[in-house]
C-alpha cells in the first residue's frame, strides 16, 4: 500500500459507506489538508461552554485547533472578543498565534450587533453600522468573510424587504474590503431554506451568500435547505450534537449532506461545529473531523 488513495482504489472505498469505512485504519485519516473536495475548519463556538468558563482564551483558540485538534483553520465568534474589534494590538496578537501555529483565519461569526432585517429603518441601519467594525476587524486579520443573520419580527416579506435592504448595504460597505457577507439559516424565518435563497438572490451582490448550517433547520427539510442554498454558499457549518456506536451523527446523514454540498461544485471550508450534551466538546470536535474525514475518503 504506497498511499490512501491507492489503498482505497484497491479496496473500493468511493462506493464503501460510513459504517464500512469506521473499520479503515485510522491513519488513513490522519490529515484532511489537501486531501477532500473541501477543507477543514474549527468554529469557535465548538468550544464556547469552555470558553465562557474561561479555560480558555480566545488568543489560545488557534494554538489550539492545531496542536490539539490537528486543524489548520478557525472561525472565530465575536462573542469572544467582543471589545476587540478596534484594538489593532489584540488582533495583531490574534495574528501573530495564528501565524505561529500555521492557522488560516477564515471568518467571523457576528452577533449581538442588531437586526439586518428589523422592519424600522433607523434601528436596522444602525444595526448595519454596527458590523462594520467587524468587516474591518475581518480584513485586518485576513479572513474572508464574517457570517451575520437575517433577523426581524414581522411576515416574511416584511422580513425579506428588509433584510435585503441591510444585506444589501452591508454588502456595499465590506465590498471596499473585499470581505464577504454570508448569511447562516440561525432561527426563526432564517431556517426556511427558501425564504433565505430568496433574499440572497434579490440582494444580488457577488460578495453577499450563504452559510449553510446542517443542523439550524427546524420545521424545513435539511436536505432541501442545503441544497436550496448551496449555490449562494461561502462557507459550509458541519453541525453535529450526537454520534452513534459507528461515529455515524444519529440526526444528520453525513454522505448524503456532504454529497449535496460536493454536487454543487464547493471546494471551500468546512466548519466543524460540535453543539452537542452527551461528549465533552473535546470528543465531539474529534469525532465531527473523523466523520468528515471518513465522508471526505468517501467522496473522493
């Protein structure tokens, strides 16, 4: 056996499913980078019961994702620098770990920042006004990207007029810095596949997508929901809560969804985000990136 590829050529993997791939060596998944139509990510919020009970520090989170989990790209939640969006000495050092340990910085996820879809112009403008430290903070740490919600209290087309008109702005805005604005379905009309497509079709901004998340989908198919909006997507969220005596997740078909996001032609990352009660977040991280990586062999 010279390599993976050529072992799982000789084994027939690309037809194999996850339950007979649980028994492959686990050295044959020991690295993801370079490997699979897509790339891993670790999103903070993987972590974030940890982080909130201060064992450990946001400066720490990429050191972390490398050493520990073998990850070589973070998304990072404001929610944990949430005071550091203009401090170039902070993000110089967030920089300077990142770069350290050979860690991309992908994106951030934005919240607490107001409603791009509040149905009253002057508290959704200045809820827009409100990201836009946060696009700076972005392109200063070399992210592509910051993940923002849809939210707003009213019909659905209420909802949508304004949340097209927030993205829309917002959009304009991070453009001047080449930085992207991609929606995650996070609740309440969001989590309508549909309804989020549509408003990202009507914004119509190169820069303006999604970010599918694979769990975030409640009264809405969630294979219906990533495929409606795989084409807009700029990011992928690998959501997973439980996991089954194969490591397969017990909600969520891994082959299939991920066979939805490689169809619509994704190479970008994917972010691991463990939101589970049962493992501890060091297990359920663990396990999220060998089931990506087991459905990574599958798909190649």
């Amino acid at each position: 056996m010279s390599n993976r590829r050529e072992f799982l050529k000789q084994m027939g993997a690309g037809a194999l499913g996850l339950t007979a791939l649980s028994n492959l060596p686990l050295d044959l998944f020991a690295s993801s980078k370079g490997k699979y139509f897509f790339d891993i990510s670790l999103a903070q919020w993987s972590l974030h019961k940890t982080l909130f009970a201060k064992q450990l520090d946001n400066l720490d989170f990429a050191e972390t994702a490398a050493k520990k989990y073998g990850i070589y790209a973070v998304e990072y939640v404001n929610q944990f620098f949430k005071d550091k969006a203009n401090d170039k000495a902070y993000l110089n050092e967030m920089i300077k770990r990142a770069k350290d340990n050979g860690v991309k910085n992908v994106l951030i996820m934005i919240d607490g920042e107001g409603d791009l879809g509040d149905l009253d112009d002057t508290v959704r403008n200045k809820a827009v006004e409100n990201h836009y430290k946060w696009v700076e903070a972005a392109k200063y740490l070399g992210c592509h990207a910051i993940r923002v919600n849809a939210r707003g209290e009213g019909t659905p087309e209420e909802v949508k007029d304004a949340a097209v008109q927030g993205l829309g702005k917002l959009s304009d805005f991070a453009a001047k810095s080449k930085i992207s604005v991609i929606v995650e379905n996070h609740g309440g009309i969001s989590s309508d596949g549909q309804w989020l497509s549509s408003v990202l079709k009507q914004v119509g901004k190169k820069n303006c997508g999604s970010l599918p998340d694979f769990g975030n989908f409640y009264e809405y198919d969630r294979y219906q929901g990533v495929t409606d909006l795989m084409p807009l997507a700029k990011g992928v969220s690998a959501k997973t809560h439980d996991f089954d005596s194969e490591g397969n997740e017990t909600q969520i078909d891994y082959l299939r969804m991920m066979k939805i996001v490689k169809d619509a032609g994704y190479k970008g990352h994917v972010g691991i985000e463990y939101e589970g009660s049962k493992l501890s977040e060091d297990e359920g991280i663990k396990k999220t990136k060998l089931l990506l990586e087991k459905v990574g062999v599958a798909l190649s």
